[in-house]
C-alpha cells in the first residue's frame, strides 16, 4: 500500500526525496564531524572541504542513487573500512534476504572454487563436492575481478545466489547441475538496527580436539550458551579450534564475553579501541570453569571486524595459535543506522589496536602458521589448514 | 597575548565572581529542598522503580528495574533484545555486574567506590557523606537554562560537576569521568521531566552521553517501599563464583 501512495505521488515525491537525500548527506557529514576519532581531520580529511564539495552534489542529485552515490564516494575517501550507505534499507529487511545453494567458496589460484557445503543444503543434495571450480552460472561465465579477499568472496558468493526457490544452473569442472536456491541455514536473529540474520553455530569432535564454527558473531543468548557448552563437554579432550573463516564478525563484545571461556586470569585485554573521548580495554572477564586446553583459530582474508578482534587478541595474550592466512584487515567498530531518505549507513566510532600493539585495520591479522588451501587437496577431502591445527594440537 | 597570560586572566575573572557565587552548601541543601525536603527522603525505605533504557542511533530498547533500599543495597535489572540480561547490584559492600555478554565479575577500586555512592539509598538527601569537598566554580546556561555549577570531589575517584537550575534548585546536567572496567569514560548526563514520588522530585528522563553514544533511561514508575525481599540483592551464583 505505501509503494502505491508512492507511484500516486511520484511528484511531490520526488522533490521530498530531494530533501531527504539532502536530510540525509548533513546526518551523514555530521554524524562524522562529530564521532569520528580523528577528530580535527577524519582520515586525514579537511571535514569541512569535503561538505562543500559534496553537499552541491547531492543537492543537484537527480535520483536517490545518485545523491547515494556521491555520499558513497565521500565515504570511500576516509580510506577507512565500516564506513557505507547501504541503498534501500529497512531494519525489517530480511538479513541477504536470498536464497542459497549452500556452498562456500574461495578464490584459489585464479579458480572459483568449492570450500564447503553446508550439510543438508540443496547442493550437498545435488552431489557437489568440495574441491569443485565453478565455471559459470545460468550460462555466463564466472570472470574474477581483482579485489580484496573478502570483496572478491563475497562478490563470487553473490553469483551463486538468488531468490528463494528459484534455480540456478551452475557449470562446475566436474559436471553440470540444477541447483534449487534455499533460505540460508540457521536462525534468524535481530540487533538493533542491523538486519536480521541468519546465525549458525557448528560443532564437532575430530578425534579428541573439539570443534566449532559459527558464522557470525550475533545472537548472544543463543552463540555464548552453545559455546560455554561445547567447552563444558570438552573434558576431557586434546584442544579447542575455532574456525573463523568466512566470519565477518559482529557485535564486538562478543569477543570479550566468548574469550572469557578460554582465559582465566583477570583484568587481561584483548585490545584498547580508541573513540574521540576515551580508551577503552576490552577486558575479558574468565567465566568458569575455563578452558585450559590448547586453541588454535582458523583465519582467511574473509576473516573481519570482531573475529580479528577475538583472533589478535587471543594470540597476543599466547592464549591462542592462529592458522590459515591474514585476515580481512577491517576492524573498527561500527554502528548502523537509519538516514532520513531510508538508507541505511555504517559508520566507525572508534580505532582499534590489539593488545600487542597492531593496529588490525590496515594490517589484519597474520597467522602463526601460514597454510593455503588447494583444490588437489580439496579435492582429496582434506583441508590443510585444519590438518595443521589438528597436528599441532596432537604434538602438545 | 599568550596562552598562558590569557589562561591568567581568564581564572582570574572566574576567581573574581566566584567571591559572589553562592556556597555550593547552600545550593545543594537547596536542590533538597526543590526535591521535597529531608523529611520526604527520609520516609522513602525502599524504591522498585520500572523503565526503559534505549540507544536510538543503534536502535535498541530495553526495559529496566531499579530495587533500592536503605542502607545501600541496589540491583539493577536491564533486559534489552539482542543483549540480554544486564545487571548490576552493590550488597553489603560488594560491587558486581552480570551479564549475558560478558559474564559475572566484582568490581573493586574507584569503580566500586562510585558503585557504593550511587548505590547508598537517599544519596542526594546525604550529600555531606559522600563527598569530601563542594565548590560553587561559575554560572553556565545548560539549554538556555541558567545554572549553578558545583564541583563536588568524593574522597575516591574523580570530581563530578553539577549544573543546578538557578529559577528551580533542581539538577539539570551532570558531567564526570566515570571509572568503568575497560577504563574512564568522560560523561554527560542530563536530568528531565521530574516527577513527585512519594514526596520526593525525582528526574524521570536521564540522557547520558559518552564515547559518542546516547543512552537515554525513562522512569514509567517508582513506588515507594514496596516490600522488597532481602534476597533480591543476594549476589547471584555466577558472582560468587567470580568473587571466590
């Protein structure tokens, strides 16, 4: 009903949206002026050049894309990561909203290539294998642009995707198959202004090393009670590894509360963030009984924000081996919410350094062991960043 | 003009009307009275006071309980969607916090001692207990409301400043540093909408701002000594854990 009213009115609204666009640009140019950490120059920026620059554009803005576009561009020129407009959004937007094959992947040596399946999705279902390269989709053909590990993911993670219930047809190497899309596992979960989201948390037993993987770190009533136990059932047993891979992270906090499982002595840090005003440690509590035994943490280029929070930290602290490679390097905390010409937009309020001193924006973390996965090995059934955490934890 | 010779005169101005300022004795016993006098505090026992807390740039709105009774038990009880439980409670001396998030700790140092002075009931009727020195320093508008600001220094922990309504006596903005577990935080915190509660004025809208974020608690109810079961400040399980 309100899209009819707004096809009705297209007019009056259009010189409404102007304003709200406009609206929208001075909550965004002062949202920054006003929080942003760097406080006399945001990311080196003269604030006040970059408002006269801007604001005209946005003005004379024919659309709300093209008033979002020059607000994206303004952005892009802090040179900072959290900071974006996403286009569109409702708070009661659905989280992707589109459905899924249920397969990840990464890409390795110039090829698309499978890294899991998710248990009982459409393309286990439909026989995909871990260690298949796509090749293309509905008949175009998969080109890979060059990008950052976790634009280029996420962007090759987007061509497998589409409505629920629609079907993609994709060309693997190995064969060629109809693939149904499907809701994305797991449970939705809301935080304030963020989308809802679908929150998944896996655990097993490889031998006598527990297991686990979530992919987001949201919904703490339910991720922190299924961590605590999956420690709890851990007794006894070899180490713990927690597989970040994939995970973009979340709410920041969570790294404390879930470190507090794994460290037991007080007053330990994970890392300072730095607002305008003030440092704040991120203080883990240790919540007994904690974990004693070893930890290893699973890292890729797709590894971001919260989860290299908990990662940096925990390995600053030797409380934790890291394996894979560098992660995401896009760490700063963030919060979303609502503009006036109902856009969304995510903005840092603070700097972030973990408690050896990186600053993991820009530098990410760096594994202790550096392992790539291939597509032989893939292939194979293996996965040589988790054999190397299962052989380390063996050899302690 | 140099800074220092500028910084120079600037004091001295401010030393010189702060001769004519009234004592900051007299404007706090004052904001007693504006708020209902010694002897309305003095029937209040116990309070059970019911709200919402909210974060609106993030979105977030929860609901909270207050229980408080003399002489200086407290427990705080937020439930906010997507966190979880947040509590906090002082009993017999000890300082704590729960939360779904970050689990069970005690708190100890300048944080406990501003926890034991928010915690200890009546605390604006007793001021002259809490704080070891108040100084009236100026005059400032706070929303084009003309103010007193009074300096008040406990005896552990940072010197709070608050802005007293010179045309009604109450408080209106509140700034300090507040000591917290991940270190100290610079606040302000504005006082609105008062409300009678058994005799007492009691500010029902609270804006705190801190690192760049505002929290703004709204009171819906307080009422006055209501039975409280001692048990409600017990220390839950999980601190006690922490503690020992």
């Amino acid at each position: 009903m309100p899209r009819l009213w707004i096809l009705l009115a297209a007019a009056a609204l259009l010189r409404a949206q102007s304003g709200a666009d406009l609206a929208a640009f001075d909550q965004v140019w002062t949202t920054i002026r006003d929080t942003h950490w760097q406080k006399d120059a945001p990311g080196g920026l003269d604030w006040n050049a970059m408002r006269a620059e801007y604001r005209p554009r946005v003005e004379a803005a024919k659309s709300t894309a093209e008033a979002r576009a020059a607000m994206q561009e303004m952005l892009r020129r802090l040179g900072q990561t959290h900071f974006g407009i996403v286009g569109g959004y409702s708070p009661s937007d659905e989280g992707g909203g589109s459905g899924t094959t249920g397969i990840d992947l990464r890409v390795l040596n110039n090829e698309v290539v499978v890294t899991a399946v998710d248990p009982g999705s459409p393309a286990e279902r439909a026989g995909v294998r871990t260690g298949w390269a796509v090749r293309a989709v509905n008949g175009r053909a998969l080109t890979i642009p060059t990008l950052p590990e976790l634009q280029l993911t996420r962007a090759m993670l987007a061509r497998v995707s589409g409505p629920v219930g629609g079907t993609l047809h994709i060309a693997f190497d190995k064969a060629e198959l109809d693939i149904e899309l499907a809701a994305a596992r797991g449970t939705l979960a809301e935080f304030g202004n963020l989308p809802p989201t679908r929150v998944w948390y896996e655990e097993r037993r490889l031998g006598g090393t527990a297991y686990v993987r979530f992919n987001v770190f949201l919904d703490i009533l339910r991720l922190i009670p299924s961590f605590d136990r999956t420690l709890k059932a851990c007794k006894p047993c070899d180490g713990l590894i927690i597989d970040l891979r994939g995970n973009p992270g979340g709410i920041g906090g969570m790294a404390m509360g879930m470190a507090g499982f794994l460290v037991n002595k007080p007053n330990q840090r994970l890392g300072t963030m730095y607002t305008r005003d003030a440092a704040l440690n991120f203080v883990i509590n240790p919540r007994p009984p904690v974990f004693e035994g070893p930890v290893a943490v699973l890292l890729d280029g797709t590894s971001a924000s919260t989860a290299e929070i908990f990662a940096g930290g925990l390995q600053d602290l030797g409380r934790a081996r890291i394996f894979g490679t560098r992660s995401a390097a896009a760490a700063l905390p963030s919060i979303l919410t609502t503009l006036p010409n109902g856009d969304g937009f995510q903005y840092a309020v603070a700097g972030y350094v973990s408690q050896g001193g990186k600053a993991l924006e820009g530098e990410g973390v760096a594994p202790d062991e550096e392992v790539l996965r291939t597509r032989q090995g893939l292939l194979a059934g293996q996965d040589a960043v988790l054999d190397a955490a299962l052989d380390w934890i063996r050899k302690r | 003009m140099n800074r220092r010779t500028l910084l120079t005169v600037l004091c001295a101005a401010t030393w010189a009307s702060a001769a004519d300022l009234p004592s900051a004795e007299s404007l706090l016993d004052r904001f007693v009275e504006a708020t209902g006098g010694k002897q309305a505090y003095a029937g209040h026992q116990t309070e059970v006071a019911r709200g919402t807390v909210e974060m609106a740039a993030m979105g977030i709105k929860g609901t909270l309980v207050r229980y408080a009774a003399e002489p200086d038990h407290y427990l705080v009880v937020m439930e906010i969607p997507g966190i979880g439980r947040v509590l906090s409670g002082v009993k017999d001396g000890v300082a704590w916090e729960l939360t779904d998030l970050m689990g069970a700790r005690v708190k100890s140092g300048v944080e406990r001692a501003e926890a034991l002075r928010e915690a200890r009931f009546n605390s604006y009727a007793v001021w002259r207990d809490l704080y070891l020195k108040v100084e009236t320093t100026g005059e400032e508008a706070v929303d084009g409301e003309d103010c007193y600001k009074v300096v008040m220094t406990p005896a552990e922990g940072s010197a709070e400043t608050v802005y007293l309504s010179k045309a009604t006596g109450l408080g209106v903005k509140l700034t300090l540093t507040a000591s917290t577990q991940m270190g100290d935080l610079p606040a302000e915190m504005r006082f609105g909408d008062y409300k009678r509660f058994g005799g007492v004025l009691m500010p029902t809208r609270l804006t705190e701002r801190s690192a760049g974020q505002e929290i703004v608690f709204v009171l819906e109810s307080v009422e006055v000594n209501a039975a409280i079961p001692a048990t409600q400040f017990d220390l839950p399980p999980e601190v006690t854990a922490a503690r020992n």
